[in-house]
C-alpha cells in the first residue's frame, strides 16, 4: 500500500461467522484502486468459525485494521465499538459502514463522501431506490414490500420522508459520528433508525433535510444467506416503539 492520503475515509465493516462467505478478492481490488484513500476497519463480532483469521489477513493486505470482540453482540454494537474505536485516526473526514456481503458495491463509498464534505452534512445514506435509467436493484418482493411499510412507519415516527433507513451503506462527519455512537442502541436490528432520532434530538430539529442526505444506489442486491430474522426484528421493532421517547445521543 502506498503512503495514507492526507484525507481518508474509514469504513467499518462488521462481521459474524463469515470465514466462507467474505468476498475477499472484491476489498482487496478496492483497496488497491482506492489507494489509500479508504481504509477499512473489520470487526469480528465473536465468530466462532475461522473469521478472525480472515480479517487479520485482510487488514495486513489493504493497511487497514481488525478488532476483535470476545463475544457475540450483534452488529449494532460491532459497529458502535468500530466507530468509536477509530476516533484517534488523523486526517479522517468520514466515517462509516458497510455491509460485508456487499450488497451494496463499494465503487459508492467516494462519492458519498463528497456529497457528506462538499454540502457540509452531518450523515449520507444508501437508498435502494428503483429508479429509471441504469438502475440494478434486485430485491425479493416480499422484503421490497416489508421495507416499505417499515420505511413508512419509520418516517411517521421521525417526522421526516426518510425513503430507507436500512440500506447498510452509510457515511458520518467524524465529529458527529463521535457523538451519535457514543452510547449502546436499544435494538440490534434498527440502530439505523435510533442514529437518525439521535441525530434529531442532537440538532434539536425533527428536520432532517439539512443534515442528512439519500444516495439513490444504482446497483444493489438481496442475499440469499442474509442473516434476518423476521421474528426476532418485529420483536425489535416493537421494543423501538415502547423506548422511542427515551432514544438520546
């Protein structure tokens, strides 16, 4: 890896049991044609098969780094720990995460962090989107029409035409980040849509349209081995409602 530029965009990219599953070769082209300008930050959340070998490897080759989490703890807190942990890096102008199936491609991880410095914001979102023109979201109906009537309760809950909470794509202004990820999540499948609601009581605004932007993704795709289970995120959701008034930064 040639020398750090003197800005650089950190992704953490949390990971559970995914030795077999990684696609491996994808981050290490990526890290090469980024040179440097994006640094990846893998944490295993407690695997038990032979991921934290892969990670350790991955962060070797592409001058990233691994952290390692002795127990399972879900993604929202893989993730809060992978933010906070990466407060002391120098010349960070955006901090994020990302999926590691990468369903959504990488190629959109530089021109969201324009989009975050360019228009000052506090957040950039992935927005799988079906738009027309070059577009290649693949989704299954049936979580395309879940996601929907999600997407709608969520925006009624936050006072603001969020189109998706869920996409894991997702970039923050480091300082912002610091602030919005320094205390657990209430849930661990909807932290995405307490960050905004932190973010709300954070700004003191329900107004959103200045501090956070959608990027319509022209290229993403569902999984077939996600790791969702829908009884246990309806239960989550249900646990989001009854805590809502209490979600603070």
């Amino acid at each position: 890896m040639s020398e750090t530029p003197s800005t650089v965009v950190w992704i953490v990219i949390p990971c559970y049991n995914e030795e077999t599953r990684l696609p491996r070769e994808e981050f290490l082209r990526f890290a090469a044609e980024a040179n440097g300008a994006v640094r990846f930050l893998w944490v295993d959340d407690g695997s038990s098969d032979g991921t934290a070998a892969v990670l350790e490897e991955l962060a070797a080759q592409t001058g990233g780094k691994a952290l390692r989490l002795p127990k399972n703890h879900g993604k929202a807190e893989a993730v809060r720990r992978g933010i906070l942990s990466l407060r002391a890096e120098p010349e960070c102008r955006a901090v994020g995460f990302w999926d590691a199936d990468l369903a959504a491609p990488l190629e959109f991880i530089l021109p969201m962090a324009s989009i975050l410095c360019d228009r000052h914001l506090a957040a950039v979102i992935g927005s799988r989107w079906s738009h027309l023109g070059e577009c290649r979201i693949k989704r299954r109906w049936q979580r395309h029409v879940i996601g929907r009537i999600f997407a709608f309760s969520v925006a009624q809950l936050l006072d603001s035409p969020v189109y998706d909470t869920q996409c894991g794509a997702k970039l923050f202004a480091p300082e912002t980040a610091e602030k919005l990820f320094a205390r657990p999540f209430v849930t661990r499948w909807f932290f995405d849509v307490e960050l905004l609601r932190r973010l709300q009581v954070l700004k003191g605004t329900c107004d959103l349209s200045h501090l956070v932007w959608e990027v319509p993704l022209r290229d993403w795709h569902d999984v077939p081995t996600s790791k969702v289970n829908m009884l246990r995120a309806f239960g989550d959701f249900i646990l989001l409602l009854t805590r809502w008034r209490k979600i603070r930064p």
